[in-house]
C-alpha cells in the first residue's frame, strides 16, 4: 500500500451523512428479532503518531458481562445524566482509560451499529491530543493499544469467517493478530466502515 491514509478535509460532512443513514444500518446484517435494544456509544479514537494516523482500542477484562476479554472501542451505555450519546462515548473513554473529554476533537458520529448483545452502538469519532499517559481502569480494561490505519485497511490483514448465532450464519469480520491481540466482530465492523467512509 504506498502512502498513509489522510483524513478527508470533509470528514465532518461524510460523518453527518453516514450518521443519517441510521435506518438503513439498523435493519441490516443481523436480525434480533423484537426485542428492545439498549442505547450505548463508543469513542474511535483517531491518535496521530510517527507520521501516520492510528486508532485506539481496549481489551476488556475476562471478568465482565458484556463482550469480555474482547477488543473494542471505549465505551458503554447510555446513562439518562450523559444526556446524549457524545457524552456517554467521552464519559466512558475518560472512565476507562484516563482520555480527558477537553482533549478530543469530535468529528461527529457515524450510524448506529446493532450489537448480538442487544446494544445499539453510536459510534463517535473524535481526534485525541498525542500522547498522553493513559490511566487505565483495571476493573474494565486490561489494557489499551494503538493500531495504523494504513495496516487496518490493508486486505492482507483481514477475512471473513462464518459463525452461527441463533440459527442465522453470519459472516464476521476478523483482523490477524496486532501486537498479539485480535479485532473481530462489531468493532472490527465499525473500523472497516470508518475506513470506507475517508477512503470514498
């Protein structure tokens, strides 16, 4: 892949349009019949770093409820004090690994993701002043890394793989393995589309 991935002097735009496709997304890949989902919001952080522009994802810890062990985004629920869904991503990435919410750029949002633990996932782009000590939160995250666009993007670096959830066959999305940890599922999703929408 020759060159690093830039970000798009209209990337506030391109994310007020994919945030409007909301309805589209949420009737998409996965149907979880008519239960009600519950609001959440995660933070794709965009770092810059030795000339190139990365993401920050979490392991979460082996001990929680939802998603343990997995990698993702910063993130949670909505909480009625957040009061929108900006506030939840920025509440929950200072909670979990020390990102000051005056420290990050919001870009915007992209459209909601629908999670197989019953989530609806806003995700919000922000970039985050580099670097900075993180203060992570043991009790939620065992630790927290950053990855290179450019090497997200590139095709070498992921596949798709089938895996049965309550009798449908989905197609679900795996990296290879980044500094011995594994991007799969609704946020190797979220990556890929985010990488979609500053490549267009």
């Amino acid at each position: 892949m020759s060159g690093s991935l830039t970000l798009p002097h209209d990337l506030v735009a391109r994310l007020q349009a994919h945030a409007e496709q909301s309805d589209q997304m949420d009737s998409g890949w996965l149907n979880l019949g008519p239960r009600r989902l519950h609001s959440a919001a995660v933070l794709v952080p965009l770092v810059w770093e030795k000339g190139q522009w990365h993401l920050l994802f979490t392991r979460r810890t082996d001990n929680l409820g939802d998603h343990s062990g997995q990698v993702s985004f910063p993130g949670g629920a909505w909480e009625e004090q957040d009061g929108d869904l900006e506030r939840t991503a920025l509440r929950e990435a200072w909670e979990e690994v020390g990102i000051d919410p005056a420290s990050v750029a919001v870009l915007g949002k992209m459209a909601r993701f629908n999670m197989v633990s019953y989530f609806q996932v806003t995700p919000v782009v922000g970039v985050v002043a580099w670097p900075f000590e993180l203060k992570i939160n043991a009790s939620e995250v065992a630790r927290a890394f950053i990855v290179p666009l450019d090497w997200l993007a590139d095709p070498r670096n992921y596949q798709f793989r089938p895996r049965q959830f309550k009798g449908q066959t989905l197609r679900i999305l795996y990296y290879n393995d980044y500094d011995k940890e594994t991007i799969w599922g609704a946020t190797a999703q979220i990556t890929q589309e985010f990488l979609r929408l500053i490549q267009n």
